[in-house]
C-alpha cells in the first residue's frame, strides 16, 4: 500500500500523519509526490507513524520497505 493509501485506511489527515511521523507537513507533501525523491530514514520515520494507527488498530506492523510508490534519494 502507499502511503496516501494508509492514510486514509487509517482516516488521519496529512497533519495527523506528520505528527506521528515527528516529520512536517511539507516531508509528507514531498513523500506523497511521485517526481519526489526522499531518503530511506525519511520513509522510515512515515513507516513508523502509521505503525502508531495501526497498531492502535491491532493490525502487523509494516518497514518503509512496504510502502509503495516511493523513489529514494539514498
């Protein structure tokens, strides 16, 4: 799934997701955007905020490698 995609599984605004990530608003712009590029521990620190909603869920947890869509700058 791709982050949009979890987002919106877990009904949180792009605010709400940078807010669990501990990242701003504009990393999630950037992480969102296709002809963005953003390093591994960038996608890493968004993997570990949906894990916060879906753990809240009782849903696996998932690894930045799990989400779809993402183009690395590293």
């Amino acid at each position: 799934m791709t982050i949009e995609e979890y987002r919106i599984m877990l009904g949180w605004s792009k605010q709400q997701l940078a807010d669990a990530a501990g990242v701003d608003i504009v990393t999630i712009y950037n992480a969102l955007d296709p002809n963005k590029r953003i390093y591994k521990a960038t996608a890493s620190k968004i993997a570990m905020g949906i894990n916060k909603g879906l753990k809240d869920r009782q849903m696996p947890e998932i690894k930045y490698t799990d989400l779809d869509g993402l183009q690395f700058a590293d």
